[in-house]
DNA sequence: TAATTTATGTCAGCTCATGACATGTGACAA
DNA sequence: TTGTCACATGTCATGAGCTGACATAAATTA
C-alpha cells in the first residue's frame, strides 16, 4: 500500500508527459516556436492546466534542472565538515551526476533531451543560469556556515563560485549527445576537476 | 561638420531618455512592475517606438552591460601575445572599469543605476548571465587563437570561465551602491584578481 | 522647393501568464 | 454503496510583451 493513491500517480502522469511532449516539440521546432497550447494539446489537457504544473514555459525544460540542483545541496549538507570547502563542494557535483546514474532509462533519457534542448536555446540557458546563481547563494552560505567565516568574507563566495564554474565548463559543450552520454558527461567532468585540483594550490580554499 | 546631424543626434537622445526613465522607474516601482507603456510614456513615445530601440524589456537595462562586455573583448584583442591567457584577461576584466572611470558623470550614475536594478531583479540577472556567457564564446576563441590550441581543449574553457568567475564575484554583492561606488566596485574587484592570483598555481594557465 | 530617406505613430494580432468561477473526478467515512 | 468533501481541471476574461503592416511626419539631399 505504499502506492500514492490514483489521485497523486495521475498528477504525476500528467507532469511527465508535460514534459516529454514539451522538450520533443522543443526538439523538433525549437523552443521560441513551440506554443504552451500546443504542448497541454498534445497531452490533451487545456493550456491553463499546464501552468498549473508549470509556472512558466520556462520552467518545464528546466525542471530537471532544478533537481539535480537539489541533489547538489543535499550531498553538500551531508559532507563531514573536516572536509575542505572545495572538496565537499566537489563531491555535491559528482552527486548530481550519480544520482543520474541510478535512475530510470526513460528519466536519464528525458535528461539528456532537456540538456539537448538547453544548450541549444539562449533563452533556456539564461534561465538555467538564474537557478544555478540562486542556488550558489545557498551554497555559500552553507560553507560559510561550516567554515564560520563572515557574510562579507570573499573566500567562501570564491570557492563557491569556482566549483560551479566547474560543474558549468564540465557540463557544457559535450558533443551531440547520442543514445546515452552519460559516461562521457562524466568523464568531461572529472577532467575539469582534474584540471581544477592540479591548477590551485593546496590549501587555498582555507585561510 | 563633425556633428552627427540632427536626425542621429536626436535617435540618441531619445535612447537615453528611454534608457534613463526605464532605470529610474525600475528603481522606484520594480522591474516586473512597470510596463513599456509607462517606460514610453515618460518619454512621450509610442510604446511601439520603444520596441525599435530596444527589442526587449530586458535590454533596456542591459544594454549598458552589453557596452562593457564588448570594452572587454576588445582590451583583450590589444594585449600582446606573450601574455599569459590569465593575465590578458585581467587587464580586459580591468578594461570595464576604466572604460567607465572616463565617462562622463551622467554616464557613470547611469551605469551604477543599472547595476542595483540588474542585481535586485532575478530576471535581469538571468539575462545579463546569458550575455555573460555568450561573450565567454568568444573570449574562448580568442584565447584558443592567442594559444594555438584546437577547440575541444578544456584549458581555454577553463581559464576563460575561470576569468568570468573573478569578474563576477568581483562585481556582484557591492554594499548598497552611494553616490558613486566606481572606486569602491573598482577595489573590489582588484580584491578578487588577488585572492585569484593568489590561489592559483604559477603557470596554470599555459600548457 | 521637390524628392527621398527614415523615424515615428497607429492598429491589429499573437503568445505568455494569471485570476475567478464552474465542473468533474478521486478520497474517505457512514 | 452512497454521499460528502477536497481538489484537479476546464472555461472565460484580462493584461502585458512583442511584431508586422501601413500611414504620417520629419530630416536629408538635390
């Protein structure tokens, strides 16, 4: 009886199919093309339902975003806290890949889709920028807090800033995706780490 | 006859006055409050006018931004070939400052003006991040020229973003903007190219 | 002054987004 | 099963951002 109830799986349907329908017309026409009415037409439900999943058109390419994101934050909060700043900020972005890893097929390929579709529409990338420079302000202030450094103490900003730079350079420019990129997007990640740790001295994202 | 004729002359007054009115009732009233009618208004302007001298709501408040991206790029294109990639981009990063430093006062209150509006608006953020990012393109390929190096190595990638990140955090979260902060903007960011220059290893930016 | 260019105004229309209200469908208890 | 309640959805109306087409007024040039 774990099972949500109709009521909730329904809603659930609903949302996935939202967003499938929406990134393969995105896909298909391009992003500015695509009308809200032709996305809630193609899951039949009427386009003011659909801004009851989404707040914006925006939202439904970025969705998946948002929760790798989420995963990124949680994994920070769970870092042991003898764990340098950028060491535990590293393994929060190895998290959003991870938890990619053990998803479902059709979700990783829904993903892959979005990513697709983002790096190929400046408006989505604009809008996927925004999350990422709200969620650094909570990253910061939770090294910040592990640290007990200051509000107005650059360090923690810069750190900050550096590993999402990371996780941007490192998730950026693959090349056309295939069926299932997601090893190489990891490895395009570790590089950057990589490249990362051997060009910064030790210690210096502690004062 | 080194006058612009009356008719150029004209188009831009009517540019700043847009760009002028838009800021100021950004400032009073918010961003997403005001409408182009109201923008247009102030200036006694058809509200379509707008529409051909900024192609979005958006640009009327980045368009100052847009100015000291390009003030950049083209610092970076007269920074002799010896320099190493890091140390060009610092003095293109310094570039937007002086550039500014030589403005005139009207000028420089206009540019102070759109940075409180940009950093208190979400969306503004958002868009100014797009034009960030697509300038990074471009400083890429610079940098890749400057370096001889083919378009799929991280470095250049890395060290442009990394240069973008110092630039950022160097301009963002000034304490509320007085009379003029240009000096104040100015120490700040001399503050993040050291902590840069000082967390990096010498020689990280060449192979 | 006349002819040509070009900036602006007017109007009509599309899309995104939101509030208000009605309706239908799942949840849950008697 | 049935009846009630909560809530997801549909419908309608509205406003704001943005664009194309065409007319008008102003500046430039001859």
């Amino acid at each position: 009886m774990g099972q949500p109830g109709l009521r909730e799986r329904k809603k659930q349907k609903t949302r996935l199919a939202l967003i499938d329908a929406a990134l393969d017309l995105f896909l298909e026409q391009g992003y500015e093309a695509t009308t809200v009415d032709q996305i809630a037409a193609a899951v039949d439900v009427s386009p003011r339902t659909f801004f009851r999943y989404f707040a914006t058109k925006e939202d439904v390419a970025l969705s998946l975003h948002v929760d790798g994101q989420e995963a990124m934050l949680a994994e920070l909060a769970c870092r042991p806290g003898e764990e340098s700043p950028f060491t535990a900020l590293s393994h929060a972005v190895r998290a959003m890949v991870t938890m990619l890893e053990e998803e479902d097929l059709a979700e990783r390929a829904r993903f892959l889709k979005a990513r697709e579709v983002i790096d190929n529409t400046p408006a989505l990338f604009a809008g996927s920028m925004r999350r990422v420079m709200e969620n650094e302000r909570q990253l910061i202030a939770e090294i910040a807090r592990r640290e007990g450094s200051g509000g107005d103490d650059l360090l923690p900003h810069f750190v900050v800033a550096l590993a999402t730079t990371v996780a941007r350079v490192g998730f950026e420019f693959c090349p056309p995706t295939g069926v299932d990129d997601l090893a190489a997007l990891a490895a395009r990640l570790e590089a950057t780490l990589a490249l990362a740790e051997r060009s910064l001295r030790p210690g210096w994202d502690r004062p």
